[in-house]
C-alpha cells in the first residue's frame, strides 16, 4: 500500500509544558506532506523527526489560536533562508490572513516564493483542496472562534493486475492503465477476458480526520462515518466536563463517543491540558467506550 | 556577592539546527529577570531552566530579525494565560513595534496586563532603563537592520559594615545606612571615627555586555572598557572572514579581539552559524586572542 501516515509533532494545549509541543501534524500521503495547524517550535520538531520542510506544499491551519499558528512565522522565515522557491499554500479561516500577511510584510522581504492563503467557510462541509492523491474537506468545529476541522480521503487506489493473467493473454504493457481503470480484454480469437478476471480488487480507500479544537459535537459522527484513523481533541478527562463546555472542548469519553458513531477504525486523542498530569486515566476513559483508541505523543507516526 | 548571572536560553543563528535554538538570554540580577531576545522556543526553554516568567518584567530586543523575536507572541499569550497582572516592558528598535502592536490586537484580547513599548535609539549610547539594582545602555551595533547591543552596569554595591566597630561604639541600628553611605561616626566624647574604620570596601560594581547581532566594530572596545562579561557573536570562524562581512556578522577572532581591546574580565561567544559543526574550532581561535573564553550553550549559567 502506498504511505499514508499522520505524524504528530505537538499534542499539547494552549499552556506550554515540558511533556507537550503545542498543536501540529504532518499527514504524509505518498510522500508529499500537508501540514495541520503550526504551534510554537514545529520547525524543529520537525527536524527532530528528520521530515524536510520542502516537502510541504499545504498547510492547514484549524483556526486563529496562537497555539496553532505561533510556528509559522519560523517557518515561513526558515524556507525562505534554505531558498525555497515553490508555492506555498496556507489554508485557514479568514481570521488567520492579518497574522499571515503582518509577517509576510515585516519578516519576508525579498522572499524567493508565493505564499497563498485560501481562506476557509469554517461553517460548511467542503472540499477545500484535491489532487491525484487525496481530497480534504473541511469540518464544521464549534471552538471559541471560527474553526475548521480536516478531513483527508484518499484517492481510491486502482485495482492490482494479475500478472500472470495478462502473460496467459499477452496483454500489451500500453494497456495495463486502461484494465486498471476497468477495461476487459478481448483475444484474438474474440473472446471477452472480463475486467474481474484480469485484476485483484483495490485496498479501500483510507481516511483521516482531525478535529480540534472543539466542543463535543454528536453531529460529527455523519461527516466521519467510517473513517479510518479519527484524530479528536481530548483536553479533559469527562469530571472537567464543565470547564471543557465552557471552553469549547471535548472530553476523553466525548472524543470517544464521536469516534464510536462514526464507526471509525482507530481513534487517536490529544490537545491534553496542561492540568492533566496522567494522560493514561484519558486514556481509560476513552478506550472504555471505543477500545482501538491512542494517546497522541509527540514522534508519534501512525500508519493508516 | 548579590545575584549577577546570565542564562543562555538559545545561541544558534537564523537557520535552526538541532543543536542550538534562536537568540535568547535571561539576566537575573538580584533575583529580577531582564530578558534579551526571544527567539522561538524561549518560553518553554524557560520551563526547562526553571526560570520563571513572572519575574520578567523588561526585555530587550536587539534587533527586529526573526531569530530574536519570534517566541515574543507565545511568551506574551501565556503571560496572558498565567493570568498576569504586572506590566511588561519590552524595549527595542523602532521597527519591532508594528509586530508587536499586530500580536496583541489580534491575538491578546481581553488581557489582563499592560505591554508598554520602549523605542529605543539604536545609533546612540544612552541609558535606556534604570531601576535600584542596575542600570542598562544601548550599545549601537552595525548589522543589516538597525541593531542594538545591551550593557547592564550593576549599581554599585555599597561598603560592608564592620560589625565590631558598630558593636565597639555602640552605634545604634538606624545610623547603619548612613555609614553604609559614607558617614562617620562622632562618639559621646565628641570623637569622630572616620568611615573607612567603620566599613571593609565594596566589591567592584559588575557589568555584562550583549553584542549580537553585530559586524566588527573595533570602536566598541571604548563602550565596553573593563566590562566583567561580553557575549559577542561569533557566527564564523575566521575562514569564513568575507562572509561574515557580508551579512554584517563577526568571527570569533574578531569578538576575542573586542575583549581583549576592552580589557573584559571573560568572554563567551554565541549565535554560531548552522554552518559550523564544530564549535571548539571558534572556541580555539577566540583563546588564542582572549583566553578567558567560553562556549555558549543552551542552559549555560555564567556567575558574574
């Protein structure tokens, strides 16, 4: 299968501590990298974690909280310093734009590549960005300001050739691509080869989804049905219920609600308060109610 | 002796390296924390030294290039955070206030604390700030941008009180401050006791100076005459003498050859270019000039 990976590099809140890096992700879809959310000291993390940076083309920023968007004047700086001269594109809701273009005047004068920012109707359900390898859509996440969250799914993969079906009929290499697609084959003889015949069935396409930050939201569950991997803010255990509906945040048992409706394969938690000193009682928590569930970390590489 | 330390927080250059982050230095004198810099990272280095942000009540900025200001937005917000009440002063160039004025309309509303802005005049050598413990001038630095440099001068500590002679002439307690000042002591038969037999001599008054991030500027030796501690750049080592003229910056040569002309007590050299892997090299052609040099590094504590 080809890779598709979600690499954490901060899974902290707002508060700093010594255990978490503020919020940011790297997805790693056949090798091209789309950057979620950038908080304080993701470029070395990244280095940390030996993902270069230009490789990244699209960063997707949840929303205008400075610990999801306090890495990207460093970063912005350091790809202009390596001479960096692809696009790069910066999706977020339109309350991002002043941060962005305030560093973009004052840090990057005489910077040798586009900056494009997309801005996001953090209100809908979209696609907000496709190419040959995945489409992304936006979620609707209720927080405290306009936030979005980022659902990736995968370009379906096309079915394998069975080689030794197109030996036995000597099928020319020019059309393998056509088979892939779904074509038959006839003989010289005439006879009709049927497309089922010539391939292996393709892998499901896979998906991941990241919410956060965000209130708990049931409604969810439709727009994340059947995910594969579901990234959902867990900032409390369930007795700060409260504080976390005050706040705009979620739970471990809310996050592994979402993740139980939705029927998604694997649940991954973060965005941890910097109260919580014992990630493991979230951890209980959630998997209490979906089993197949994670603690973020940072370093962490999941594999979908 | 009264507290006189500086904290290395970070000392690399702009390109992070997994071995150093950006520029940013705490100088703790008499328990009050007089940040310099702030590059990415500073606040949860802060964490890792154990210094605490509430006792930061000024920072001086040197100049308004990334690597020395991009951690102030994550600084600030968990000031915010922590529920701050005392102001903050921040002191630097001109052309840092517009950064400055963008964070905290965008990102600090509703905080709980004032953030007031010092121009400071990068092309003079004026006193910038005092209070009772010390007092800190500009040092105009010759970089790409306008650029200052920082000495703090210890106010000078007073003489100490000889015990004996204050239990010898009966002199009361509340005449200790005077005589601390310089008085004499005239006794109940009219006897004048002269102050020196009443006090063993002050230590000399300490100063530590910050060049950074600045071209060779021979004339600095006047500024920095008999300075306790200089932290001067040396982002190259002398092989890469051109380049370091280009970008305005200094090798380790030329920052020994500033101590030695200034006759400093100790030297460390810091904001080491990506470039150099191999730090002990500048560490060699600094000691050949000055031999009272140190590395900087991360966590590093100098006593002064």
């Amino acid at each position: 299968m080809e890779i598709f990976e979600v690499n954490i590099l901060g899974c902290g809140s707002a508060k700093p501590t010594l255990r978490h890096l503020p919020s940011s992700q790297i997805v790693n879809i056949r090798g091209k990298y789309y950057m979620i959310d950038c908080g304080e000291g993701t470029q070395i993390q990244m280095q940390k974690m030996r993902l270069p940076m230009a490789r990244v083309g699209h960063i997707f920023i949840s929303h205008n909280h400075g610990d999801h968007v306090f890495g990207l004047p460093g970063l912005i700086s350091t790809m202009a310093l390596l001479g960096r001269t692809a696009d790069l594109h910066i999706h977020g809701p339109q309350q991002l734009q002043e941060f962005l273009d305030n560093i973009i005047r004052i840090y990057c004068e005489g910077i040798t590549f586009q900056i494009i920012f997309h801005p996001i109707d953090t209100r809908v359900h979209n696609i907000i960005y496709n190419d040959r390898s995945v489409t992304v859509w936006s979620i609707p996440l209720q927080h405290r300001v306009p936030c979005s969250g980022f659902l990736f799914r995968e370009t379906p993969p096309l079915p394998h050739i069975r080689r030794e079906m197109i030996d036995a009929f000597n099928i020319p290499f020019s059309q393998i691509n056509n088979i892939k697609a779904g074509a038959s084959w006839t003989t010289e003889d005439g006879t009709v080869i049927p497309n089922e015949r010539l391939v292996t069935p393709a892998e499901k396409a896979r998906s991941y989804a990241y919410c956060s930050d965000t209130a708990y939201l049931p409604k969810l569950k439709e727009i994340l049905q059947d995910v594969t991997l579901l990234y959902h803010e867990a900032t409390y255990p369930e007795e700060f219920a409260k504080r976390a509906k005050e706040t705009q945040h979620s739970t471990a048992s809310q996050a592994a609600s979402i993740a139980k409706e939705a029927k998604a394969e694997k649940l991954c938690i973060g965005h941890f308060s910097a109260r919580i000193k014992n990630e493991e009682e979230l951890l209980a928590e959630a998997t209490s109610i979906f089993p197949n569930t994670t603690l973020a970390r940072e370093g962490l590489t999941l594999q979908l």
